[in-house]
C-alpha cells in the first residue's frame, strides 16, 4: 500500500496529507508507461544492433555452410577441368595422332558460349560473384565436355574404320627396292639436272630400267591418267582417302585407268623416261592434306630399322635429281 505523503502548511502550522487528483495520477501513469516503452525501445535497438536474433543465426549458418559448399564444389570443377584437359592432350596427340587425323583447333575447344548478360540474374547479391565465377566455371567446363564428346565420337568411326585406313596409307615402295640403291634422289632440296642450281624436290627418283613394273603403295581410286611430254611426263594419281594422295611420274606404260580401284601392291604402271627426265626412273610423290610429306616415313612395310636408319643417312647426303 502505497505511503501518504504529508506537507507544513505555515498558514495553519500543520502537516496535511497531500491529496493527488485524477488528473494528476492519470498523467503520471502516462509518464510511466511512455518512460518504459521508450526504455523497452532503446533496450530492443541496442539487442538489434550487437545481437542476433535465432532466426538471423540461422541463417548466417546456412550463408557460412553454402559458402563452404561453393568452394568444394568449385574445387571439383577444378579437378574435373584437369581431367578434361588430359583427355585434350591425349586426344590430339595420341588418339588422333594414330590415326593420322587433325587435332581439334583450339578456337573450337574455347568456344564461347552465352552473352554478356548471361549471368545478370545471379548479380546484385551479397554472395554473387561467388555465384558467378561458379556458374562460368560450369560453362566452360559444360562447352569443352561437348566438343571433347564429338571428337571421341569421331576417333571411334576412324577406330571402326582402322583396317580400312592402315590399309589405304601408302607404306610400301613403289618399285621392288630391297637393297636402296635404286634411289637416286631423295626428299628436300636437290640439284635440278637442267638448270644446276637447288630447287626443292618435293618425292623420291627411283631409278630402274624401263618397262620396270610400279605397285601402289595403298588402297584407293585412280583419280589421274595423264599423258604428257612435259614436266613430268605421263603421271598416275591414286587417291587413298583419309587425306593421302600418291603421285607416279615419268611413266611409259599405264596399266589402270581413271576411276579403277586398287589395292596396295596391285601393278599400276611402268617405269620410263617421258616429259623432263634425265634417264629412266620413276617420280614418286605422297600428299597429304594436299600437302607433299616426305615419302622415306611411309615405308612401313619394306624397311627393318636398319635399313630405314641407311635411308635417312643416304637422304642428307647432296644429290642432283632426275627430273
């Protein structure tokens, strides 16, 4: 119970009880009451601003765990990229280098994908670039996943065709040589007979007597009969498919004509001495991608290590060609 409170009144010379009105206790009520709420309120600002509520520890838990989770999975996709670029390199330069196939370019394993605002949604957030890095991370390694698929699925069609192409690869000589001295003139840069200054003498000069039976080196069509008085004179081309070409000049008799298919070690031609020929020999050329390619690292078939060591001894020493 609350205790009276009591004032002198000098005019009486007595204490008298002091009597607070309605109005009064009314007011101090609503001071009270203001005085907590503004109290509760400081009280709920301060609490707001240093402490977490349980809902806001929540969820900077579960910000903290999806942090933790892009980092490992972005440590996967690292690993993962690592991966990939291993199966590249042995695509180009296994794979594809037996069976005598190009390499997938580079501007086609970095393709581009998407456009500049292709990761505009996951912007604006605390988190994003997190997000982003991931998601181009992703792409890249998405876009390199196809292109690597296509060029595996193109190694095994030329794995399924492989007896096919080994045997349409020129890899044996194109007149019986066995003992090597038959070549007069090797791959590279040679004395023209005519003009006596180095020229470069893109095939072999097999020399032999005319009439001197001429095989194909590998399965493929007669794409060319030609006869002519110049350059090199009556000439066969055979195509083989798969990039290779072989050319066969200076001949004097054909024994196959456009369009026929041959097998390698079929007779084709005869060895002669027409167009620009010093003496009778047989011009041999191998193409590939339409490119002359020297003929000495085709001859698989017909050489022991020895002798092909013998040949590209031979084939740096200086000779004048027959053509």
């Amino acid at each position: 119970m609350a205790k009276k409170q009591y004032r002198y009144n000098p005019k009486s010379l007595r204490y008298e009880e002091i009597r607070i009105g309605l109005r009064q206790r009314l007011l101090r009520g609503l001071f009270f009451v203001a005085s907590v709420a503004v109290f509760s309120l400081v009280v709920v600002l301060i609490a707001w601003s240093f402490f977490d509520s349980p809902k806001e520890r929540m969820l900077k838990r579960e910000v903290e765990n999806m942090k933790l989770q892009y980092e490992i999975f972005n440590d996967r996709l690292a690993e993962m990229s690592e991966v990939m670029e291993d199966l590249q390199e042995k695509d180009d330069n296994i794979y594809r280098v037996i069976f005598e196939a190009e390499p997938v370019l580079p501007s086609v394993r970095k393709a581009g994908f998407g456009g500049a605002d292709r990761y505009a949604r996951l912007d604006g957030y605390q988190n994003s670039d997190v997000i982003i890095e991931t998601a181009k991370t992703l792409d890249k390694l998405t876009s390199q996943v196809a292109v690597q698929s296509e060029s595996f699925d193109e190694v095994f069609r030329m794995a399924k065709n492989k007896a096919e192409m080994l045997a349409s690869i020129p890899a044996i000589q194109p007149v019986s040589n066995k003992d090597l001295r038959r070549l007069s003139s090797y791959y590279g840069y040679r004395i023209d007979p005519f003009y006596k200054v180095t020229k470069f003498h893109p095939g072999l000069d097999f020399s032999a007597p005319t009439g001197t039976e001429i095989y194909a080196t590998g399965d493929g069509v007669v794409s060319r009969v030609r006869f002519s008085k110049r350059g090199y004179g009556n000439t066969v081309m055979i195509d083989h498919g798969y990039g290779f070409e072989t050319l066969y000049a200076h001949i004097s008799e054909f024994e196959v004509k456009k369009g026929e298919k041959v097998k390698r070690g079929q007779l084709i031609a005869r060895v002669g001495n027409t167009g620009k020929s010093t003496a009778p020999h047989l011009h041999y050329e191998i193409h590939k991608n339409n490119k002359t390619v020297n003929p000495i690292y085709y001859f698989f078939n017909d050489l022991t290590p020895e002798q092909f060591e013998k040949m590209l001894e031979l084939s740096t020493i200086p000779t004048q060609t027959m053509d």
